[in-house]
C-alpha cells in the first residue's frame, strides 16, 4: 500500500488561499493530502505551529503566502521568510529541514497553486512517513524535535528574528549597522547553542546527571556540555542535584 502523506498548509487570507480557490473553482487537479489553516498574513505562522504540526505526527508543512513585493500588510511575508529560514536552521539540526516548504502563490496563480502542492506530496512520498509517528520507537528524535520546539518558544531567539530586518537594514542603538553576513553568522551560533542547552534541559528534566552523561547523550564533547551548564546555571535553569564522589549532577528547575 502506497504511502499518502498528511500535509500541512498555511495560506494567506489575500494571496495563497484566493490561489487555492482559483485552482478549486478552476477543476485544477492536485494531491487531497494538504489540510488548508487559513491565516490573515504568512508573517503571522509563528515558527512554533509548524514544530508542533512536525511533533503531533505531520509528515510536511507548506507555507504559502503573496510574493515578496505584493504584501497586503506591506512587509509580513518578508517577515515569513525571515521567521522560516530560521526555523529550516534548527529543522536542519535534526536533518527535518527538507519537510517544509515556503513558497508564494498570487490570488492569479491556481495553477502554480497546484503544482507547488504536487511537487511537494510527491517529494514527502519518496522521504517516507515522519519518525515521529513512531514516537515511542524513536524517544531519541522526538526529544530532539522538542527542543527545536522550545527554542523557538524562548525569548531570546524570538527576540532577535523579530529584529532582524531593523538591525540588518538600519541602525542599532549605538548607531552600528550589522551586515547580513554577519548577522547570519551570529544567528546560526545562537541557534546551535540554544538547541544544545534545551536538549541539556530535557535529558536532566527528571533525573539529576552528570556532565559526562549528559555528553555521552547528546554526542558532543563534556568540555562544550559544561560550558552550557555554566550558561544554563546563571539563568537559573539548572542547579546541583547532588555530589556523589566529588562528581556533581545537574537538575532541571525550569517551571511547567
């Protein structure tokens, strides 16, 4: 039995949803897979909401808004694609970036509509059902999946996506412009850093332990893993759970 995929769409009140219902009206044939969230502007998917289609089991995700120009609230889908390619960077942490697609379709464009849907339910096809369907097979994965999904409901990477387009086109407070290159190369090592400490969180949420544990859990060298802790300690994340031999173990005091 073949493997038909459940797909996620965000479309635009003014732009993609008016091309989806031309394409409908028009009798233009495309994959029933998609299930349509109508949104006001593709600048208000909040990163979030595809984290938590990916982690309730959506094999793909499309966002779909007006071509960059032809914005309704002038700006918002510049803001999309800013938003987006942040999230496709953390995706691309856990090799899940390739299961989500931002494109624009005009109210014009029924047929592009179409072809964009085809194109990508054919290539969700050949990358197979999403692992966390398999969730209690994969806890490795979908530990990761949620640590993407609370660093992007942290503060401080939402924070600098939300000035982005300022800081890179204008001027921040001390009158210094940051170029696109190197605001990328900052963002990147946020992005790195922050998944790291809230996988930290998440393998110490129940169970103090030790540096070297957690390093052996999360693959990375125990020198990095203390580094975070140190970080993770000074926002009053994580504490001491005990010392056994001289050796401390670390526990999560994060709310919720």
């Amino acid at each position: 039995m073949s493997f038909e995929p459940k797909i996620l769409g965000f479309l635009c009140n003014w732009c993609s949803y008016a091309g989806a219902d031309l394409a409908g009206v028009s009798r233009i044939q495309y994959p029933t897979n998609i299930r349509v969230i109508r949104v006001m502007c593709s600048g208000r998917v909040d990163p979030s909401f595809v984290a938590d289609a990916f982690i309730n089991g959506i094999d793909g995700v499309l966002v779909l808004g007006c071509h960059l120009g032809d914005c309704h609230y002038l700006t918002g889908n510049y803001e999309a694609e800013i938003k987006m390619k942040a999230l496709s960077k953390l995706l691309a942490l856990i090799d899940f970036s390739n299961r989500m697609r931002l494109d624009w379709v005009s109210a014009s464009e029924g047929n592009k509509f179409a072809q964009i849907v085809s194109e990508f339910t054919n290539h969700i096809q050949k990358l197979g059902p999403s692992p966390l369907k398999e969730k209690q097979k994969k806890p490795e994965f979908f530990d990761s999946l949620q640590a993407v999904k609370n660093v992007l409901d942290d503060s401080r990477l939402r924070g600098l996506i939300a000035r982005q387009r300022e800081l890179v086109t204008d001027e921040n407070v001390y009158g210094e412009q940051i170029s696109a290159e190197r605001f990328d190369i900052l963002i990147n090592d946020v992005i790195r850093n922050e998944f790291i400490r809230h996988k930290i969180i998440i393998k110490i949420k129940e169970k103090g332990k030790s540096v070297p544990t957690i390093a052996n859990e999360i693959n990375i060298k125990a020198s990095e893993v203390l580094e975070h802790i140190v970080v993770l300690r000074a926002r009053g994340l994580v504490d001491v759970a005990e010392i056994n031999e001289e050796i401390p173990t670390f526990i999560s005091i994060m709310g919720g």
